[in-house]
C-alpha cells in the first residue's frame, strides 16, 4: 500500500508540472499577440485551471517573466541597427 501511494504521489506530482508547462506554452503563444499587460494578463485567465495547484504569487511571477522577456525581445529588434558604435575623438584642447 506504501508503494502504491509513492506511485500515485509521482503521477499527481507529474500531471501537475505537465500542467504547468502547458500553461506556459499557451502564455508564449499569446503573448505575441498582446500589446500590453493587461491585454496578456486578461487572456490568460482562461487558463487558470492549469495552474490551480500553484500559489497566485508563483503563476504571476510567471507570466511576468514572459512579458518581460518579449517585451525585451521586441524592444532589441526594434533597435537592431538603429545604435552605432561611438568613437570619442579628443578635440585637441
């Protein structure tokens, strides 16, 4: 019986993590099409249910990273190119 309960605590403990990373794949799909917080934030919550097992704290830091992480990703194509490298010449003074 000890055995047993081991085995199902793993499954559980498995079928959450599986949920977590489903959450996450949906958030990196949806973020492409937000343009801001709210807006990502607002869609997500239709995928609460993946993540019910974790504390609130815990997926908002998660959805937080990823919005920031994309919005760092839009802002470096964004300025791609944009920024040349300065070379400073003395003026003789």
């Amino acid at each position: 019986l000890r055995e047993e309960g081991r085995w199902l605590m793993g499954r559980v403990k498995a079928m959450m993590m599986e949920q977590e990373e489903n959450f996450e794949d949906k958030a990196l799909n949806i973020v492409d099409s937000c343009e801001t917080w709210h807006q990502f934030s607002s869609q997500m919550e239709g995928y609460m249910d993946l993540v019910n097992h974790m504390a609130l704290d815990d997926v908002i830091s998660m959805l937080t990273k990823i919005w920031v992480e994309h919005q760092e990703t839009i802002a470096k194509e964004a300025y791609s190119g944009m920024v040349k490298s300065v070379e400073w010449v003395p003026d003789g003074d």
